[in-house]
C-alpha cells in the first residue's frame, strides 16, 4: 500500500504546524500533500521550509472542496487520505489504514476469494468539551435501497479506484460535500469502513474555511438564538442537502427535504414558546430554509441532467486542470 495524505489549508498556518508535526511523528512513510490557498499568513513560506512535505498545491479559490481536488490531481498513492488542518491524528491511525487496505487486500488476493476489499475507512473526530470529549460515531441511513455510511470528509481515506469512481469532491458545494460522497459511493456499492482506532483530535475551530466543518457532520443543526447569529447556515444547510438528494436521488427525494425542514420548524416553535428566540428570527430562519432549498432544487436538476452517468459529480476532478497557480514539489 502506498499513502498520500492530503491537507486542505486556509489561514491556518499555527494549527497546519501542529498537524505536519503529528503526521511525521505518526506516520513515517507517506506522500504528504498540502493544499494551500489563499492563505495571507504565511502558510507557503512555512511548508516550503519543512522536508516532511513533499507537495504543496497553490490554489486561488477559498474552497475547501476545489483544494481536495487539487491535491487529488497530485497524488500518487492507491490510498489517499484526507485530513484537516485544524485535526492532529492519534496514535493509532496509520494502523487503521494498514489493517484496512494491507492486511485484508493481502488475504483476499492470497484466498482468491474472501470478503468485499473496504474502499474507504472513516473514524471519529475527538473534539473537546467542557467536562471532557465529545466523540462522533457511526450513522447510517438506507436510502433508495442503498446503505450510506456517513463521514467526515476532514478524516477519511479511500482506495484510489473508489475515489476515481466518483471523480473526487463536488466543487459546487460548499457544505455537505462529504456526505454526499457518502451518497454516491453507496449508490455505487462501495464499503466504508468505520474504525475506532482511525481516530484524530480537534485541536482548532475551522473558522478560515468556506465548509462549515459541522455541516458535515451528522445531527448537524445551525444556530438559532435571538441575536440571529447562524441563521445565514439555515440558507446553505438547505441548499446543499436539497441538491445532493436530488441530485443523487431525483425528484422522489423530496419527501426527505420536507421531512428535515418540518422538525426544525417544530423546534424552532419549542424555542419560541420558552422565550429563547424571537418571532422574527424564526420568519428568517424559514425563509433562508425556503430560499435555500429552492435553490438547490434548481442546481440539483441541473446536475442530474448534465451527469447521467452513476458518478453523479458534473464538478469533479476531472471536470478541470485549472485549480493549481503553482505548484513546488520535491518528488521531480
């Protein structure tokens, strides 16, 4: 097994350090790929002096999807992780991996025979809370006949031939863009593994990013409090899980739109009922919910028309070579 780990970065040039130092720390054979842009801190010069990166991809665009891409067109691994900057990983992590895509892949070819090759392994994310640290588990959902394993796209790693199966990120998302990965790669029959030991800590608040980090979380629900703080996330929360249901499902999947924005309105009456938020906050909310989902109605569609094929991704990373204003790597 060969292991390219890519790091999307914007601004965060403290917390990439940290990140770099557990990666050599952990992981002593592996391609390391930073996707930097465009950062103002910093960022290039720092990674430039480090030896233990053997890439670093500049890009123009404040999209965290558009830099997971970029780092995808440099990769050379057949395992290819991804990892955020503000996630250090734990001790047991390159274990993870090895156990995932070594181990079982050395059995299957040895028997001829066995059970189906994992092709991405996905782990919880430690993050901490007063009183201690709050861990995120596995969820699962069964849609349209398939099973989707949901995951975090700042802690996952994939089989390259998965990964080219789905053509990488959807670069028209900005949140949600893992989850609906998680959609197309179940739709295409591929296993994603959960494994404790594939294990990072936050060590930062992902306040540089274009992705709200949580939005890719499962039980995600944006803020809704009587300064109106968070209700813009009520706009993108809609928007992207309308056109990546849509999208991935067609107009049948609706039913599931409807469904998410008819709890939140009920909670949003609880809220008002004990004085935690105001009336009007809650009129904002609803429309940014109904503005949010027209729109990715609207993209969905279009996506779906102008991808007929089972990758569903008419933004992928084959779509362009445009991402990368300078590239400096080591291996050449």
């Amino acid at each position: 097994m060969e292991l390219s780990v890519v790091v999307p970065t914007l601004n965060g040039r403290e917390h990439l350090v940290r990140c770099l130092d557990a990666l050599s720390e952990h992981v002593s054979s592996a391609e390391i790929i930073v996707a930097n842009g465009p950062s103002v801190d910093g960022t290039t010069g720092m990674v430039r002096r480090r030896d233990d990166v053997d890439v670093l991809v500049e890009i123009g665009e404040r999209n965290i999807n558009v830099a997971r891409n970029a780092g995808i067109d440099r990769a050379s691994g057949t395992v290819i992780a991804f990892l955020d900057y503000w996630l250090i990983i734990e001790e047991h992590w390159i274990d993870a991996i090895r156990t995932a895509f070594n181990r079982v892949a050395t059995a299957h070819r040895a028997s001829g025979h066995g059970p189906p090759l994992p092709a991405v392994i996905t782990g919880p994310v430690h993050r901490a809370r007063r009183g201690g640290m709050r861990s995120d588990t596995v969820d699962h959902r069964t849609i349209d006949g398939a099973r989707v394993t949901y995951f975090d796209g700042g802690n996952v790693a994939f089989r390259r031939d998965a990964l080219e199966a789905i053509d990488g990120f959807d670069e028209s998302l900005s949140v949600g863009s893992a989850r609906d990965c998680a959609h197309r790669l179940a739709r295409l029959g591929y296993d994603v593994v959960w494994d404790p030991a594939f294990s990072v800590r936050q060590i930062a608040h992902p306040r540089h990013t274009t992705e709200n980090h949580t939005a890719d979380t499962p039980g995600f629900r944006p803020r809704c409090h009587a300064t109106g703080v968070g209700t813009r996330e009520w706009d993108w929360r809609y928007r992207s899980l309308t056109y990546r249901l849509v999208k991935n499902y067609g107009l049948r999947s609706l039913w599931r739109v409807i469904r998410h924005a008819t709890a939140d309105i009920k909670t949003a009456l609880t809220s008002i009922a004990r004085g935690d938020t105001r009336p009007s906050d809650w009129l904002t909310n609803g429309r940014n919910i109904v503005t949010g989902a027209a729109c990715g109605l609207k993209d969905g569609l279009v996506a779906r028309f102008r991808d007929r094929s089972s990758q569903r991704n008419p933004n992928g990373v084959s779509t362009r070579a445009d991402r990368a204003v300078a590239v400096y790597d080591r291996r050449e």
